[in-house]
C-alpha cells in the first residue's frame, strides 16, 4: 500500500471534471423592462419560464454559445450568475467549501433540468451550479 504522506493530492477538477458554462442570468431589478431592452437590441426570444414568477428564459439564438435568463432581482442581487454544469454536485460544493468558497442556499431539484443550487468563489461571486 501507498504511504498517503508521500502522494500529492488531486485537484477537485481531476475528479468531477471539467466544469462548462451552460447557462447565464441576467439580474434585474424590472425583470420585463430588462426582457424588452435584450429584445430590442439582440433579437432574443424571451418567454416566461413555468416557475419561478420574475424567471424568464432567453433564447440567444441558433449556432455556438448559450442561452440564459433574465430574472428579478428579488432572488439574487448580483448582475450577472453564470451557471457551470458539474458531474457531482455535492462534491463540488465541498470542493468549493475546501478551496475558500461558500454555498449558498440548499440544493434545489428542478424536473426536467437537474439539481441546482449557487456558490460564492473566494471574491465573493455568485456562481449558478447545475447537476444534469
């Protein structure tokens, strides 16, 4: 058996994988006046979501990138969340915790998306986390 004082200990990436942005939230204040203004200027179709009331889906249109949400403010405070797809969501809180980070809020489980809840990184940014 390998002596543990000798070995390095693996990156929390090296075990969940690589984390890649799936989705982004748009924070405002008037949610509908902030869907109307992306309307206007990028053309992207937004549609209320089925829950929560104040969460509208963007869709940011065909090809490479991702679309995102413009929702109000009385759920977040931070302008922009962008959201990271991780293989264990758990894991990667802890593995947040452990590096300097906070969770924030419980684990959220939402049909038909995955298992969702938000982080604080070591600058105080708000990070979205989904488990397919």
């Amino acid at each position: 058996m390998e002596d543990p004082s000798k070995t390095t200990p693996r990156a929390a990436s090296e075990d969940l994988g690589m984390g890649r942005i799936v989705h982004v939230e748009i924070v405002a204040e008037d949610h509908d006046r902030a869907a109307k203004f992306y309307r206007e200027v990028f053309a992207w179709e937004v549609t209320p979501a089925p829950v929560p009331d104040g969460y509208l889906l963007a869709a940011t249109g065909p090809g490479e990138g991702i679309d995102g949400a413009i929702m109000s403010s009385r759920y977040q405070s931070q302008p922009t969340i962008a959201w990271i797809e991780v293989d264990d969501l758990q894991a990667t809180l802890e593995g947040a915790r452990a590096a300097g980070g906070t969770p924030i809020g419980e684990i959220q489980d939402l049909p038909g998306v995955g298992r969702l809840s938000y982080l604080r990184d070591t600058e105080g940014v708000l990070v979205g986390l989904r488990q397919a």
